[in-house]
C-alpha cells in the first residue's frame, strides 16, 4: 500500500530526458544545481546535510529484472500484512512494466546506498564502472483498473496468468481500464527525510499526465496520511470497501482528465 515517510514541503523538480539506458530503460537524471531545480535544500536540510547531491538520484521505468529489489525494498517498508506479495510483483512487472516507476541512487561500495536492503540485488549503474551500482530507493507500483478506485480485485491477480489465455473476471490489471490503481509507494527508511517518495510519486503523476493513457490515478491511504496525498492534488472520497491489510483505508484520486495533458 502506498506510504510515504517524508514531510509534505516538496515542488516538482526539473529533470532532463537522457538518452535511452543501455538496459531498455527510459531515464530521467535529476540535477541538483540546474536553474529551475524546484527543491533545493532547505536551511534545515543544508545544515543537516539532507539534501540529494550525494544520492545522485534518477527516475527509471521498472522491469522484471528490477524484481528482487522492489521485493526488498517492500519489505523493508511495510508491515507483514500490507506487504505485495513476490508473485504479485512478478505478475505486475510482466504484465504492465510500464506502469511502474523506480527511483534510483547510483552509488560506490562505500556509499550512502550500499548498506541499504537493496544494495545486494542492484546491478552496474554502466559498463565502464562495475563497481558502482545503481540502487532502487523509491517505487511506484501499479496496474490499469476498470473501477474509478483501488478494489480487492484490482489488488489480486489471476490465478491462472502464466498460462497466457487467464480469464481475469476483474482480478488484477485490465488492458482497457482507465485508472491507474497505485499498489505500493515505498521509499527507504534508511533516508527518512531526504523527500524521496514524493520524488518518485510527482515524476510518476507528470508521466501519467504526459502519456495520455488515463483518467486518473487511485491509490489507499489510511488516516494519518490524507492530507500528505491531499497536498498532492488527489481528492480523499471517504473510507474505501477495500479489506486488504485488515481495511481501514481511505480512497484517493488524483484526476487527470480534468487537467488534460502536461505540455
């Protein structure tokens, strides 16, 4: 379930289209010091030294490779119970890769990233330096969904899937929905404060917008947490039916039809 341990003062930032990443994946590098960086660090920040100069973040589409550090990174997140289960990730990254969006820190062996949960499962950030590794701190993870908010359903995935000719009856992602139900938001603990959950969720709600490709975006959010999404632009419609994790959520949505595409 989506959760983000950061406060709420954070703008979209600048980010520049690279070039294709050798591995198939569309990037964005995010610079520090470009005019127009919308977070520069605060005072708090610059004299607590919690800024992100020395994460050298990047935004890349997750894939199937990707796996055994969203498993991780899950963990180290949440609780037992509100955890994606590892087929739930591997039907997710199969089926709709694209929907899914990684921050991450390239980083040396002795760097801020490498001691983290998912430092063991991360691959070369390039060739030409195997040592230093790009680590996945911060994901987005989601599917398409008939419905205008997160379901049970939407939250599952069929049983026969791999089979490649599943009769879903709802469950899990639907090709032609219009809702981009959002199943996990999770950041490191281990950089609590440095605003990278709501990096990763703003670069993820430019791209949807961006794309085209639908009406709005979903995601559940208990109590403490309205308001954090709220700040985001998503409108809190009351308690949700949804009983995963124990229930208890609230439905939110960010709607993108009615703001039309980003320029």
């Amino acid at each position: 379930m989506p959760r983000d341990l950061f406060g709420p003062d954070f703008q979209i930032p600048s980010a520049d289209t690279t070039a294709a990443h050798q591995n198939g994946y569309n990037e964005f590098t995010i610079h520090q010091g470009d005019e127009g960086y919308a977070f520069g660090p605060s005072r708090r920040e610059k004299a607590n030294g919690d800024n992100l100069s020395d994460l050298h973040p990047n935004v890349q589409t997750l894939s199937l490779s990707d796996l055994d550090m969203c498993v991780s990174l899950e963990n180290a997140t949440f609780p037992e119970h509100e955890r994606c289960s590892e087929e739930k990730f591997i039907y997710r990254l199969t089926t709709c890769p694209e929907l899914s969006l990684g921050l991450f820190s390239v980083t040396a062996p002795d760097g801020l990233a490498a001691s983290t949960a998912t430092y063991a499962h991360a691959r070369p950030s390039d060739s030409t330096s195997p040592t230093r590794k790009s680590v996945l701190v911060a994901q987005v993870i989601a599917t398409r969904c008939a419905a205008p908010t997160v379901t049970d359903e939407s939250m599952e995935y069929p049983p026969d899937w791999r089979s490649g000719v599943s009769q879903s009856e709802g469950r899990g992602h639907q090709e032609q929905g219009r809702t981009l139900a959002i199943h996990s938001l999770a950041s490191l603990p281990d950089f609590k404060g440095r605003r990278l959950g709501k990096i990763v969720m703003k670069s993820y709600m430019q791209r949807m917008e961006s794309s085209g490709i639908a009406d709005r975006i979903a995601l559940l959010a208990h109590g403490p947490l309205v308001e954090y999404y709220e700040m985001l632009g998503f409108r809190n419609l009351g308690k949700s039916e949804v009983k995963f994790g124990g229930g208890g959520w609230n439905d939110m949505v960010y709607d993108i039809s009615e703001k039309g595409p980003l320029g």
